[in-house]
C-alpha cells in the first residue's frame, strides 16, 4: 500500500509558516518521502500499517489549510507515468523496509 498526503497550507504569517514547516517535519520524521513540493507518500507493507500511519497523520493536522490522504495499492502506483520535462522517468522501486513486531 502507498498513502499519499496532499496539502495546501497558508504561509502568510509567521505561526502559519512554523505550523507548515511542522507539520512537513512531522510527515518527514513518519518515513514519508517527499514526492513534489506539497506531495509527500510512504509505502507500507500491509493496508493495516497503512492505516496506523493514516491515523498519525490525522493527529498531526493543522488548524488551518487543506490536506487530503489518499491510499492506494502497489499496483495502482506502479501504474503511475512520471515525466520531467517532455521526458519519461524511470520509476524508483519501493525501498526494502524492516518492521519489527
């Protein structure tokens, strides 16, 4: 399973940028990889861990701007066409990760 996070955040004021830069941190210090400025995602080995991780990042939401968790299956993002520019990326495979019990 992938979970990825998107969010619009407000910047205007300097709590609003400390409350952004930690709730980023947050997603950061979660195992989440950042995929575009405001897209970040994390691969779990199993919809029930990706659950747990779904339910931290609920606890970690800001008081203000949108966020949005969407999961998918490692098939659906291996169907996924990434390009820079004009030209087709190759994409990375899902790092190995060790879960202990």
């Amino acid at each position: 399973m992938w979970i990825l996070v998107f969010f619009d955040l407000p910047t205007e004021t300097k709590l609003e940028r400390k409350a952004a830069s930690k709730f980023r941190k947050s997603l950061l210090n979660d195992g989440f990889t950042m995929f575009q400025f405001s897209i970040y995602l994390r691969f779990c080995a199993s919809r029930e861990n990706a659950d747990v991780h779904t339910k931290r990042v609920k606890l970690l939401l800001p008081k203000k701007g949108k966020v949005g968790i969407l999961q998918i299956t490692d098939r659906q993002f291996g169907m996924m066409e990434l390009f820079h520019g004009v030209k087709e990326v190759e994409k990375e495979s899902p790092h190995q990760q060790l879960e202990l019990f």
